[in-house]
C-alpha cells in the first residue's frame, strides 16, 4: 500500500482499525506517516457511512494478516516439535500463542457483527 496516495480520511480510517485490531498507535503511526497523538485522536472519530465499507476492507486485509503470522508460528513450532520433544517448552508457546489466537477469535468475531 503506498500510504502517500492514501486521503486523509482513509488514514482516520486505517488508524481507528488497527488501533481496534490491537496494533500500537506508535507502529500505526510510523506506517501511516502520523504523530502518535494523532493516532489517538484518529481512533476516537466515528466512521463515516461512506468509509464504512473501507473500514472493513482494512479489517480483513489486517486480519488475514494475523492469520498468516500464527499459521508461520505453528508451521516452524510442527518443525521444533518434531526435532525435540520438549514438553514444558511446548507448553509455554502454546499459552503464548494462545493469547494471540484469542484476539483473533475476537477480531473475527467482531468483524462479523
């Protein structure tokens, strides 16, 4: 996405998302050329009608994002698992990883509403 052809509604758009997806208005902010502030201040505007179907575009787009990462993260822990069988490691990744799940369950599950 080249954020320099990207309105300034759209950036409100694109802030106020990744702030609900739980991204860090500081990465939001470095990827949309924002101060953080604005970021903030971005998040706490409401939708327009017009931009809502935009909003949602960005919400799958960040959300098969997420999805990508964790299918990677449980692709090289099959790998390690299959290496060696530490159990008390496996363990703690899959309760690391389990949060992240979590949200995303979450943001599924919001994004259908």
């Amino acid at each position: 996405m080249d954020i320099d052809l990207v309105s300034k509604e759209q950036k409100k758009v694109i802030a106020k998302t990744l702030l609900d997806l739980n991204y860090s208005a500081i990465e939001i902010a470095e990827f949309l050329g924002i101060n953080r502030s604005t970021v903030y201040r971005y998040g706490e505007q409401p939708t327009s009608k017009e931009m809502q179907h935009f909003a949602t575009e960005i919400k799958t787009i960040f959300t098969v994002k997420q999805y990508r990462i964790i299918a990677k993260i449980l692709a090289r822990m099959e790998v390690l698992v299959e290496r060696t069988f530490d159990l008390k490691g496996l363990i703690k990744a899959f309760n690391s990883l389990g949060k992240s799940i979590q949200t995303s369950r979450d943001i599924n599950s919001n994004s259908e509403d």
